[in-house]
C-alpha cells in the first residue's frame, strides 16, 4: 500500500462509502481504485487527485495533503545515483536490498530522521 493508497482507504471508510459506490460516482472502475489504495498503480495523476478532493470535499490543507502524499507514492521507485558520493549509492543499494526486512519501528525511525 502507498501513503496515497492509505489516505484514499482512510477517507472512503470514515465516510461509509463503498469502493464501488466511489468508483460509479468517479466513473473509474472499482478495480483501478482498488489497485490504487493497494499500491498496484502508479501515482495518481493530478486529475484524479481533484476528483477524489472533489468526492470527499475536501480543500485547503487536506487537499494539499493529499496531493503531497500522491507524489510520495509512487509504488517501483529508481533512484538515480549517477554523480552523488559512493556512500549514496551505497545507501540506495542497501535501502534496495533490505527494505522488506526492516521493521516497521525501524522504517518509522528512518523516515523522521528523513523528514526531519
């Protein structure tokens, strides 16, 4: 799942609406916006992102939000490293490599210390 995905997900239950109920009134398929709360498409475009604000009702800072946490989810990330310290290419190749054997605490820890 992406941040996107989640957020999607969170605004749809707090709400009461179905996935299909969203989908019809969107006019998308419920299995893309499945796939989209899941995390098996892409970052969503800026038009979908207003029509989901639209959907919810939602504008100023919670629509701000959401379009911050689509750019955050794009779900097969490359990271170029081409011209960046040995130790950056190093950090991406290990992120790589161990990113789903890290504890969720652990992922927590390493986001702030990235946000921060």
């Amino acid at each position: 799942m992406t941040p996107f995905g989640a957020r999607l997900r969170a605004l749809r239950q707090a709400r009461g609406v179905t996935l299909g109920a969203m989908a019809e009134a969107m006019q998308l398929s419920s299995a893309y916006l499945s796939a989209l709360e899941n995390g098996h498409r892409g970052r969503p475009s800026a038009g979908l992102i207003h029509q989901v604000c639209e959907f919810f009702g939602l504008i100023w800072d919670e629509a701000d939000e959401l379009s911050r946490l689509a750019q955050l989810s794009h779900p097969r990330v490359v990271i170029d490293t081409a011209g960046l310290a040995p130790e950056a290419t190093e950090l991406a190749n290990r992120l790589a490599l161990r990113i789903g054997e890290l504890p969720p605490e652990r992922l927590s820890a390493m986001l702030g210390l990235l946000r921060g």
